[in-house]
C-alpha cells in the first residue's frame, strides 16, 4: 500500500493547482465574482457623468451643454422641488423605519417553527410561508386585486354581506392606511424567506444547551428565552445594521405595481421617484443627481451603522 500512498502523493504535488500557492489560488476562485461585482456595481457608475450635463434624450452626450452642480442646487435652491423632495423622503423613512420595526417578525416565526414537533407540519408550513418570496410584484398586485376589486373583490363580497358597508370600496385607489397597507404586503411577501437565516442560526445552537437545561428543569419557554433567543441575535442585528445601511433604498417594483393618481403622496418613495422623474418625466440629469445623493446618504449610513456596531457589540460589519 505504501508505493500506492506514494504514487498518489507525487501525483497530488505534481498537479497544477498545487503549484499555485495558496493566497493566489483564494483569489483566483473570488475573481469571477470580482468581475462580476465590477461590471454590474461599478462600471454603472460612469453614469452619474449625466448629472452633470443638460441632457435631454436622443442628443450625443458631447452635444449637451455641461451645467455643473446645477441639478443638485436646484434640489434646495427651488421651494416646490425641496418641498417634492422631502415629501419622498417622508415616505421613504417611513417605509424604512416600518420595515425595521417589522424585522422582529422573521426571527419570531422561526422560533415558532423550531418548537413544531411535527416534522411535516413544519415543513409544509416553511414551504407555504417561503413561495410568496418567488413570485413577481405583479403577481401580488394581481392577488391584491381579485381580493380588494370594487365588483367583485372577495373583501368587498365579504364587508357587504356582513353589513359593515353598503356598496363596494375601492381599497386600492385610496390614500388611507397607504404605508400600513405596504408594510403588510411586504411582510406576507418576504416573511418566510427572511426567517430561513434564524431558523439556521438555531440548528447551529449546541443541543446540549437543551439537554443540560431540561435536567435543570428548564420549561419550554425558559428555554426559548435564555438558550434560542441569546443564540440567534447575533444573527438578528448584523441583518439589522445592514438594514440601516440600506435605510432609503426601499426598491422600486412594489411601489410601482401599486401605485396610482390616489395614493401617490404616501407611496412615492425614493426609488420610485427618481424612476418617474428619469423615465416618465425624460429629465434623466436631475434623477440622477438625486440618485447620486441617494448613494451618498446611503453610504454614509453604512458607516454609522459600522460604528454603532463597534460600539454595541465591539465587531464592524466591514
């Protein structure tokens, strides 16, 4: 067996990538994601070239007059357009400041989960809770629609035979309850997908810690409490101060889906903004100054977040 253990170590040593050392070879498997980062995160910015420039669409670029900080002055230098622009800021903390309080959710339902003794349930329950992350906003909208339809929405069917109301109520073209209305889709959505993270944080909780606890005499819920809970909040606010960094970047797909002429004042966030201005308004140099000071806020909260986490936990996320 030993010139077998021999042959086969020769020919490991021999091989190309053993002659490669170690910390070269490391990066040689994160380049394709490096160029993959560079090409779709970096190489968009030569973009932000527009907010400096009167462009208007179907003229060269080098044919456009360059105007300097002329966007980014107007943003505060004009009344309606800073009283525009704090209004999608409005919306788009409101948005975030509901998503964080909301974040509590996910980490609540996998606890629940982890305590289902029976393994199909619980499965089932995943599977069922983790779909809606796959589909489209539009397939939500369209869901949303055939439920809340002021002729034959089944709220409407159901509020109507009740008696609470005597003919149908458009649900969706109203400015009422706009940011709650968001902020439960939104859960419904992604409720299931973002407890996949918990639910592995607790699978890697050490067993004996329940074990251990239950000779102490320790019930369900003294477990939950001291063994579960202290084992996934690591988990909980590294995901939260990454939330924080991303506090106005509210997306874009949900809020066009469901906005209209209605409930535009209360669901107009950020990104949706600078998508009506750029696409439906062609005054891409001033949606892209906004954009531009929408990266710039963004990063700096990342940062603030990074400290933050110093000081708390004594790690950085970066």
């Amino acid at each position: 067996m030993e010139p077998v253990a021999q042959s086969q170590t020769k020919r490991i040593r021999s091989s190309p990538s053993s002659l490669i050392p170690d910390r070269y070879r490391l990066f040689l498997f994160a380049l394709p994601f490096l160029v993959l980062v560079f090409i779709f995160s970096y190489l968009p910015l030569y973009g932000w070239i527009y907010a400096f420039y009167n462009y208007r669409p179907g003229f060269a670029l080098s044919d456009t007059p360059f105007v300097g900080l002329q966007w980014f002055r107007s943003i505060f230098s004009n009344p309606t357009q800073t009283q525009e622009v704090m209004r999608v800021m409005r919306n788009t903390m409101v948005m975030s400041l509901l998503g964080i309080a909301t974040s509590i959710l996910p980490v609540l339902f996998a606890v629940f989960l982890s305590e289902i003794k029976s393994q199909w349930y619980k499965k089932t329950v995943q599977v069922l809770t983790t779909l809606p992350n796959f589909i489209s906003w539009v397939l939500v909208y369209a869901i949303a629609f055939m439920m809340f339809n002021v002729d034959n929405g089944l709220i409407n069917k159901i509020m109507i035979g009740l008696g609470f109301q005597e003919q149908g109520v458009n649900y969706l073209a109203t400015n009422n309850h706009t940011w709650l209305s968001m902020i439960a889709w939104a859960t419904w959505k992604g409720l299931g997908w973002g407890a996949i993270m918990y639910i592995a944080a607790i699978t890697s909780i050490d067993q004996e810690l329940y074990d251990a606890a239950k000779v102490d005499g320790a019930g369900r819920f003294r477990m939950i409490w001291h063994i579960t809970v202290p084992g996934i909040m690591p988990t909980y606010f590294v995901l939260l101060l990454l939330s924080i960094a991303n506090f106005i970047n509210n997306g874009l797909e949900q809020y066009f889906v469901f906005q209209n002429p209605m409930n535009k004042s209360h669901i107009e966030v950020l990104d949706l903004y600078v998508y009506n201005i750029g696409m439906l308004g062609t005054n891409f140099s001033f949606a892209t100054a906004v954009s531009m000071l929408k990266s710039l806020v963004s990063i700096a909260l990342l940062f603030i977040a990074n400290r933050m986490s110093k000081i708390v936990r004594g790690e950085s996320i970066i």
